[in-house]
C-alpha cells in the first residue's frame, strides 16, 4: 500500500472506464478494480449506443481498458474488493488477492444483477430473444411473433410497451391475473391477446427462443419474450459503502434507467464530480452538489 490513490473505482463497466477516462485525462492517480462479471456480457450486442450500436458488450469494455492505457496515472487492474475501512478522510480497501489500497474517494460503479424468472430454458437465451429491455433488444426481434412475461400492476405497462415493436403480441399471466376491466380493453384495443396458463418451460431452436410450453401441454410460437427482472446489488459492500461520504456512484447502481449509454454518462459525471470534490479538500473550495453521483 504504497501508493496514496486520488480514486478506487469498483468496477469496469461502462460507468467505471467511463469515470477513469475523465479521472485519467484530468491527471488523477486512479485505481480500477474490476472482477469482470459484467451483467450485460451475455447479450448479442448494445443497443442504442450511439457510435457502437450493436457492438458486443465485451468488446467495448476491452476498448475502453485499451483507451486507459494512454493515461499514466491511471490503473486498471482484474480482481475484487472484499472489504473497506474508513481511515482519516479516505479510504483502504482490502482485494481478494490479500493486497490493500489507500484512496481518498471511492466510486462504486458495480453494477447491479439482473434477477430474472426461474424459469427452465431461460438462463441460455438471456440477452437475446430473452431481455427485460425493449429499448436495448426489441429491434432485434421487431415484426415477429413477441410475448411479455408479467404479472400485477406491471402486466399492462410491459405489454403495451412492447407493442411497438410487434403487430403479434401476447401478455402471458403465469396464472389468473386481477387485470381489471379497463386494462383488458386497453389491451384488446392494441391489440395485445391475454393467456393466463401458467408457463412450464421456453423452448430454443438454433439457440433462439421458438416456443413457449405452457403446464397444460400446450405451446406457443414466440420469437421473443420480455420478462420482468429486478436488479439487486450485487455485494453487501456496495450497499455499505453508498452511504459513506467521500463515496461517488455510477451506473446501474444509481440509475433509475439501467443502459450503457446511461452509465457512460453518469461515470464521465461521477469523475467530474470528484476532481471538483479534490480541489474542495486541497484549497479550501465551496463543495459543489452534484445530482445522485455525491452520497454524502
């Protein structure tokens, strides 16, 4: 632990590489740590992301790393942070490979886990013809055969939502739903057909969604399906540590829209915040409030 680091960054996603660049070009020692366990690494591409459109998760990241290598004060190393203690008015942080850190500000760019449905024949099409974001996948599957797996007060709003992207769009209940009278003429206005059989298994053909088994025995041909899958954070640390001062937040972790392109900005954000946060500490500067990205 020799070196006293302006920044530790949890995490090398797209909210992560994106706070480094900023921290890199603005000249700060910055550590990045990053376990690599990427929750979008499973999808065919990126959505939406202007300049990278369709680009494979993995890809991107491994530019972005190749990009931090033309700043020297930057480093950014494979590994996992167990554990933290706040010292004075920063930080050390212990990694899984026995070494500590000393930092004077932390960024939790994490990410979040994506909990989707314990459902057989689901985990192997995730990110493809199975996701929980149309804005991210629906083009991929526009004009096809689509099915949104939901329930509760969300059943309406994930149904219709995917209506733009199809003509043929079922909302499967996984049982009797309490959608009331005027969600079921919401629904048959767009368009959107209701079956309330609860769902056995997705079944894949050439690694691509092709039915849906109901318990009945009956099938579906679908090319798509939308599910509901919250996020949850993914270590106890990242909860401990948002709430301490001196810590910055980016990405999924602090989105209300989880995206790549959300997380690029909210890390290039986080790192302006932070040098600005410095610079209060080294001269005597007013604090600056920066919105969601400073947790003190």
């Amino acid at each position: 632990m020799d070196v006293l680091w302006d920044c530790v960054i949890i995490g090398g996603g797209a909210a992560g590489l994106s706070t480094a660049l900023v921290l890199g070009r603005a000249r700060r020692r910055t550590l990045l740590v990053d376990a690599g366990h990427q929750s979008n690494l499973a999808a065919h591409g990126i959505g939406g992301l202007l300049g990278h459109d369709g680009r494979a998760p993995a890809e991107l990241y491994a530019m972005g790393r190749r990009e931090l290598t033309a700043y020297p004060s930057v480093e950014a190393r494979t590994g996992e942070v167990v554990s933290w203690e706040r010292v004075d008015a920063g930080f050390t942080l212990e990694l899984a490979d026995g070494r500590s850190e000393s930092a004077r500000r932390v960024v939790l760019a994490t990410g979040m886990d994506y909990r989707h449905p314990a459902l057989p024949g689901l985990a192997e099409l995730w990110g493809r013809s199975v996701f929980h974001c149309p804005f991210c996948h629906g083009w991929e599957v526009r004009d096809q055969p689509l099915a949104a797996l939901a329930s509760g007060d969300l059943a309406l709003q994930k149904a219709l939502l995917l209506r733009g992207w199809s003509d043929d769009v079922v909302l499967l209940t996984d049982g009797p739903s309490d959608l009331g009278t005027d969600d079921r003429a919401r629904l048959a206005a767009a368009g959107v057909a209701i079956d309330e059989r609860r769902v056995a298994e997705l079944i894949a053909s050439n690694g691509e969604l092709a039915e849906i088994a109901f318990t009945d025995g009956g099938r579906m041909a679908r090319r798509g399906l939308l599910v509901v899958a919250p996020l949850q954070h993914r270590l106890a640390l990242a909860e401990q540590l948002s709430a301490e001062p001196g810590v910055f937040t980016a990405g999924d972790v602090s989105a209300e829209m989880p995206s790549v392109a959300g997380a690029i900005a909210a890390g290039s954000q986080a790192g302006a915040a932070l040098v600005h946060s410095l610079l209060a500490d080294d001269y005597g500067l007013p604090s600056q409030q920066w919105r969601k990205h400073v947790t003190v």
